[in-house]
C-alpha cells in the first residue's frame, strides 16, 4: 500500500474535482490523505478521507495575506523559511511515498521535489501552457485560421511574455512584490530556474513534471500539443450535496438554473445587480421555473422573491438540479461546465473574474456550440433575455453536448491516466522496499 499526499489550492472550485481522483487510487488499496486549510477540511472528510490541516500561506500567490504581500522582501526570509520548514515537518510526519498537488501551488511543489518526493501536478482548469494557434486560456478570443486570428493570438502570448519579463525586472529593484518571494522559495530549496516554465497565464508552471488535467479533452480548442494527460470526466458523482425539497416546485415546461460560483465577496455588486436582471427576466416566463442560488454571502431580502416560479436559495445540491434542468446560468467554472455536460445540460456563462480562466472556458462553450456567453457588468436585460430563449428553443446545443460527452477520447484518456498513475506507484513502492 503506498500513501498519497493530496494538496489542493484552498477553494471548493479545485478540492472537489480532485475527490473522484482519490477516491479510484484510494479503492486499489493506497492509503489517500488530504492536505488542506483547517475551513475546507469537511470537504475531504466528508468523502471519508483523512485529512491534516496545514496553513498554506506563501504556497502561491493566492494564498498570502495582503499585509504579507506588501512587507519589504528583506522582512520575508524568516516567513518563507519558516514555510518550507513547515513543508519539510509535513514530509516526515507523513512520509509519503507519492504527492498529488494543484498546479498553483506552484511554491509546495517547488518544495515537496526539493526534497525527493515524487509529485504529480492536478490542474483543474484548462492546459494553460502554449499550444499552436491557441490563445493563453485567460482569454475569451475564439481561435480560426483567419491571418488576423493567428495574429491576435501570437500577441496574446507576447504580452504575457511582455508581463513576465517586466515582472522578472521589477522582482530586482521593487522590494514589494510576490516574484522575489518566489525567487526567495527557488533559492531556499536550490530549485534550477531552467525547470521553471516562465510563459504561463496564471503564474508559473514547472517542467518535466506528470500532469493531470481534471477535465475533458474534447472541451478544448484543437492544435494543443500532448504534453499532459486528461482525467474523465473529474467529477465525483457520489459527493455529499445538501438536502433539497422539491414539493415546493411547481411542475413546469422549462427548469433553468443560475448560479456565479463561490467568489460571491468579491464582486458582491455586480453579482446583485445581474441577479435582478434574472428575476425580471423570469417574472414574465411562466413557463420556466428558476432556481437561483445565491450563496452565502449575498442577503436574501435585496432580491424579489414574490414571483411564484422563482426559488432563491443560499445553497443548493447542484447534481441533483442539473439532471432536471434545461438550461445553466453560469460564471465558467470549469467545474460546472464539466457537469452540465455530464447532464447535457446547455449553458449562458457570464465570467466574473475576467483574469481567470472563466473567459477561456466561456470561448470554449461558445466554439464547441456547448452554449453562448455573455458580458456580466455590460449585458442589457433584453440581450439576456434574448439568449436564453435562443437556448431553450434550439435542441442544437443540447446534441453538441452529447457528442461531446459520448466522444470515445475520453475512456482512452482515463485508461492512459490510471496506468500512469499505477505505474508511479509501483515505482515507488519497488524503491522505497529497496
């Protein structure tokens, strides 16, 4: 029995896709523990995994305080080394023989290599690194083989070149910046620079190591070079979802759900006003019941909740309501898209975080004709309105999405993963009997 490390960046929208992963490697006898923020740990033990908290502060960008991003990096040796003696404490506890760790945890993978553990990289978002005629994956361009295209995609990713090089310069003369942390983990831990892939959307990526991207491959655009491999379809189907009560829901010819994700915090406003628009859209619809989930964040009184064929809610079980629905509201998570497909579901994605890969996913949804997208601060009630009855009436999008689901790539995907993954294991267990 070999024991896995599995680290994931401290959010549902990167822990969830990783547990049916763990949970096949956990049923060939491995022993699977959870490595995760003390608030996110009920996602994993709910699952019945084990799981240990661990502070993944300077773990990546995403993961430092503001306060600590704006010290002085003279002020930051004693964090950083404190970080990866906490790295280094979690590896002789454990003593794992395999890590599994997300992709932008790029500082922890920079540590758990420093110290001869073997790792796998889990990306929950799209291949991000350069593909031919494929624009970086934080863009919402839809490649074709028009010149002017190529173009505008060759400039997208000089741009980012542009980006890093810049920030490859501002990292030796501006003290408050997070690259000299990174530079500070690289030198901490003696990590070649040769291995680091500075040309990435998000923010840096590492070379010559296994990659796993939790998603389908037919979901990208065409022309990505094969330098990872494709997990399907990255959903665990079993989860824990809340209750829901569907007495309260008056049968109806149409059931669409509308739900922006998770980040509700941090574009409160515009998530406000674009739900307002919904309801007004839906007061009119009586053929259509809306569910509308809110999250937590949000108060449920700033919303009309009068109409007879609307149902706010804070939470709500989203398997269980896509196997019923018609038609997803959507910020382009990759997470959702993946099971509106699984539940050949058409999709209206309106991205939220416009330097994420939300837009990328949406082009992809929109090239595939999976569904259409939107502008979420900028898109008029009517223009919504309009796409939504485009997407109800056409079974167009809903056939596309059946094709793509049923595309026989994806049993060979998961078979080259699994093996991949058997074959890492066995190596380790054949070296650490040695």
């Amino acid at each position: 029995m070999a024991r896995i490390l599995l680290l994931m960046l401290p959010e549902p929208g990167h822990i969830l896709p990783s547990i049916h992963l763990a949970k096949t490697i956990q049923e060939w006898g491995n022993e699977v523990i959870y490595v995760l923020e003390e608030e996110f740990t009920e996602h994993a033990t709910g699952n019945g995994f084990d799981v240990i908290p661990f502070d993944f502060t300077y773990a990546s960008y995403e993961c430092i305080p503001r306060f600590l991003k704006n010290r002085p990096v003279n002020k930051n040796h004693f964090f950083v080394a404190g970080f990866i003696k906490r790295i280094e404490c979690l590896v002789n506890t454990c003593n794992p023989d395999v890590a599994l760790i997300d992709e932008m945890l790029i500082n922890v993978i920079i540590c758990f290599r420093s110290f001869k553990i073997p790792v796998i990289i889990l990306s929950t978002t799209q291949l991000a690194a350069r593909g031919i005629n494929v624009p970086p994956s934080t863009s919402g361009l839809i490649p074709d083989n028009r010149f002017f295209n190529k173009l505008h995609v060759n400039i997208l990713w000089q741009i980012l070149r542009l980006q890093k090089f810049f920030d490859n310069i501002r990292s030796s003369i501006w003290i408050f910046h997070y690259f000299p942390l990174f530079r500070l983990i690289m030198e901490y831990t003696h990590f070649p620079p040769d291995e680091i892939i500075w040309e990435h959307p998000f923010f840096y990526s590492i070379r010559h190591i296994p990659l796993i991207v939790l998603c389908f491959r037919t979901l990208d655009f065409p022309g990505k070079y094969d330098s990872c491999i494709y997990f399907y379809p990255g959903i665990d189907l079993q989860r824990k979802e809340p209750e829901f009560d569907w007495t309260v829901i008056k049968p109806r010819e149409k059931l669409v759900y509308c739900s922006l994700g998770t980040q509700f915090h941090k574009h409160y406003t515009n998530y406000l006003l674009f739900f307002k628009k919904i309801i007004e859209i839906f007061r009119k619809k009586k053929n259509c019941n809306l569910i509308l989930a809110i999250g937590n964040h949000l108060d449920k009184s700033l919303l009309d909740t009068t109409t007879d064929n609307i149902f706010i809610y804070q939470v709500v079980p989203q398997l269980e309501i896509l196997k019923r629905a018609d038609l997803m509201i959507s910020h382009g998570g990759l997470g959702s898209i993946k099971e509106a497909i699984l539940f050949e579901v058409p999709m209206l994605l309106f991205p939220v975080n416009l330097e994420s890969e939300q837009n990328g996913n949406a082009a992809r949804v929109v090239y595939h004709k999976l569904g259409l997208r939107g502008c979420l601060r900028k898109e008029s009630r009517k223009k919504i309105e309009k796409k939504i009855d485009i997407l109800l009436a056409s079974s167009e999008f809903k056939n596309n999405i059946k094709k793509m689901k049923e595309s026989p790539v994806h049993f060979q995907d998961t078979i080259n993963t699994l093996s991949m993954m058997k074959s890492i294991i066995k190596e380790c267990r054949k070296t650490g009997s040695e």
